[in-house]
C-alpha cells in the first residue's frame, strides 16, 4: 500500500512560514499585493480564483481582482496588464486560464513583467528555467518538486515519465525534473504504446485532464505516482487522473485529489508573490543607494 503524500498538510506548513516572512515586510511597511485578471466566466476559474484569494488573506497578501467581460477585446487586456506592470503597489499579476478564444494568451502572457510574473509564465521566466537560472517557477511543477522534496523522494537517475505536455504543467516539470538528473520521457495523445513507456516509470507525473486514466496495469510495483488532474464528474465530486483505489495498492507514493497537489499549486503562487514582492524592495533600495552615491 502506497504512502499518502499530504499536500494540503505541506502546503499548510508553508502557508505558515510565508506569514511570518509576510509580518516582516508588513514591520518594514511593505504589504505584498496580487492582481489577479479573469476574462469570462469559466465556472472552475472562479472556483480556483477564490481560492486564491482566500490564500492570500490567510497570509495577509492584498488581493484585487479585475474581472473582465467575455466580449473583452485584446487590447483591453494587454492595456489593463501595462497599466498593472506599471503600479508600484503591485507585486504580482496572474492572468487566470483559460481566456475566451478571441483573445491571444502567449501575447498577454508575454505582456506581463517579468519582476511580476508569480505564475512563471513569461517567456523570460521559461527560458531561464531551460538554463538553469534562479527564476520564477509555474506553481503545479513548483509544488510537485516540493513534495519530492519532502518526501525525500530522490530523483537522481530515475526514469521519469510526465503524462501531458501543455504550458502550465508538463512543459515546466519536464526541466524541473531534468535539473534533478532525471531521465525524462514526455506522453501525450500522439504517443504510441503508452503502457510500454508508463510501466518502466519510476515516477510518473498524470497531467491530461482525464478522470482515472492511469490503471494498475499501467504502473511498475513500487513507482511514485503524482496526480495533478482535477476534473469534476457529474455528481460533482473530484477525481484525479489517475484510479486512486487501485493505483494504490501497487504504487510505494501516491498523491490524493483532493488534498495533493492542488493546495501546493496555492502555496506556490502565494510563495512566488512573497519572493516578487521581496526582489522589487530590493531592486528599489539598490537603485536608491547608486542614485544617492551618484
Ligand atoms: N489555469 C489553470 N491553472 C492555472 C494556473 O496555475 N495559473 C493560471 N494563471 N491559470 C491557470
């Protein structure tokens, strides 16, 4: 029977140690805030969104939202997040997916300052990440490193096989877990024999959206299993990718939907304001230092 890694616990504990980094910088008159954007009304934005919220007032990180219409055009969208990039008082802009399809997300990802992109989804923060250069991290992958972390879950040398290959999650894991001198396999809906490439996974990480898509069958006895799907069925319950149940008893790690990495993605984003709002004090007092020295 696998070990449960409790994310909702881990993430807990970080939520904790980043309120007490939050009351040192509030002592210093600095209060960290998050602007977050939502287009549209997509019914699990919303859901993750008040999440996000409730976060930051439990850390005592200022939190406004900017909700726009779906008939929002693109250059209303790139004007609000120039105008947030410009505003002192905002240390972090998370552009909440998806967007209605008129409108051109990589652009207003792109748009985003890279001081201020908690979410780690500019192409500065991607392409640093690809070399190895300190960063801001995409919170799914974030937290999912984390826990390895906790668990002592070492990934030098293992096969690791990422289910998924979209932006948000398989793409950034792929280079966080290369930089832990894994040997790193990709799948998605194009790959063929599946099964072949799932059972020789030490670890395998399920990003594709698709209720218990991974089996018993599909595991070695003893592989690390990290659910990051959260996909609702009808009767409105979560359920992961992967067949918890039984998975289970055949994985030596496995992570639970609810309560695994979806409180680490949180705890991440709310991590990455912290540090933004830290490395822009900083920025500031060095720039006031040289300009007073000058
Ligand atoms: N939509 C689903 N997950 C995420 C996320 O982590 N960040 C943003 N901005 N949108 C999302």
């Amino acid at each position: 029977m696998a070990k449960i890694i409790d994310g909702k616990e881990l993430a807990k504990k970080i939520r904790q140690n980043l309120k007490i980094e939050c009351d040192e910088l509030k002592e210093k008159g600095i209060t960290p805030k998050l602007a977050v954007i939502m287009v549209g009304d997509n019914a699990a934005s919303k859901v993750y969104v008040k999440n996000k919220s409730k976060a930051c007032n439990e850390i005592g990180i200022e939190y406004q939202e900017y909700i726009l219409g779906n008939e929002t055009t693109q250059k209303e969208l790139l004007d609000l997040i120039k105008e947030l990039n410009k505003k002192e008082e905002i240390n972090g802009i998370l552009l909440q997916s998806p967007i209605p399809t008129q409108l051109n997300i990589n652009e207003a990802f792109k748009t985003i300052t890279y001081s201020k992109d908690v979410d780690g989804f500019t192409p500065s923060s991607v392409g640093k990440l690809c070399i190895g250069e300190e960063t801001f991290i995409s919170c799914t992958p974030y937290g999912v490193m984390k826990m390895f972390e906790e668990y002592n879950i070492d990934l030098n040398g293992k096969d690791v096989v990422i289910l998924g290959r979209s932006n948000i999650v398989g793409k950034p894991l792929i280079q966080c877990c290369l930089q832990k001198n894994a040997t790193v396999t990709v799948c998605h809906s194009k790959t063929k024999n599946l099964k072949d490439h799932t059972k020789r996974a030490d670890v395998i990480i399920a990003a594709i959206g698709q209720s218990k898509f991974v089996k018993e069958d599909m595991i070695k006895e003893g592989a690390v299993v990290i659910d990051v799907g959260i996909n609702r069925s009808e009767d409105g319950k979560l359920t992961g990718d992967v067949d918890f149940e039984n998975v289970q008893k055949k994985a030596s790690y496995i992570t639970p939907v609810p309560g695994g990495v979806g409180p680490m993605t949180i705890a991440m984003l709310m991590n990455n304001v912290i540090q933004a709002t830290k490395e822009q004090y900083k920025a500031k007092n060095n720039y006031k230092l040289i300009y007073q020295y000058k």
